[in-house]
C-alpha cells in the first residue's frame, strides 16, 4: 500500500513538474500557461466576465522580479502579444 502511495504521489509530481513553463532573464522569471477556458468554475468566470468554451484559450502569466537576496517579488507587467489559429 506504501509503494503504491509513493508512486501515485510521484506521478503527481512529475506532471506538475512538467506543466510549469518559464521564462528567466537576469532580472525577471515570468511563468506561463495556455489552456482550455471551460476549466474556470462558472462563478469565476461570472465574476470576472470571462467566456467559458472549448474553443476559447486563456493564457496566465505570473512576473516576477528577482531580488538581492535570491527571492523573488511579484511585479505588475504590461503585456501585448497576437494569437494566430
């Protein structure tokens, strides 16, 4: 029951491991993702005015700078971009 424990946890691990994207430079690390839009709870994207669909991507970006003492801070950040199918 402990194996099987271990590597159900391990599994676990590995797909968040593998989920993360990133970006570093020497002054910031900024993480993102795409997905689906129909996996935001429907009070979320109520709140937020966001479309829920299949067919509606959403990209969530996290910026944040690094500090002197090797730490990280969460910034604001400007983005701007284009999308093609």
């Amino acid at each position: 029951m402990n194996l099987l424990r271990t590597l159900f946890l391990l599994l676990l691990t590995t797909q968040v491991a593998v989920a993360e994207q990133s970006i570093e430079t020497d002054r910031y690390v900024i993480h993102y993702n795409a997905f689906n839009s129909s996996i935001v709870a429907p009070e979320v994207a109520q709140k937020h005015q966001l479309q829920r669909s299949r067919y509606t991507a959403m990209l969530n970006v996290a910026v944040f700078e690094k500090q002197d003492d090797g730490t990280q801070q969460a910034v604001s950040a400007m983005l701007s971009g284009e999308v093609a199918n």
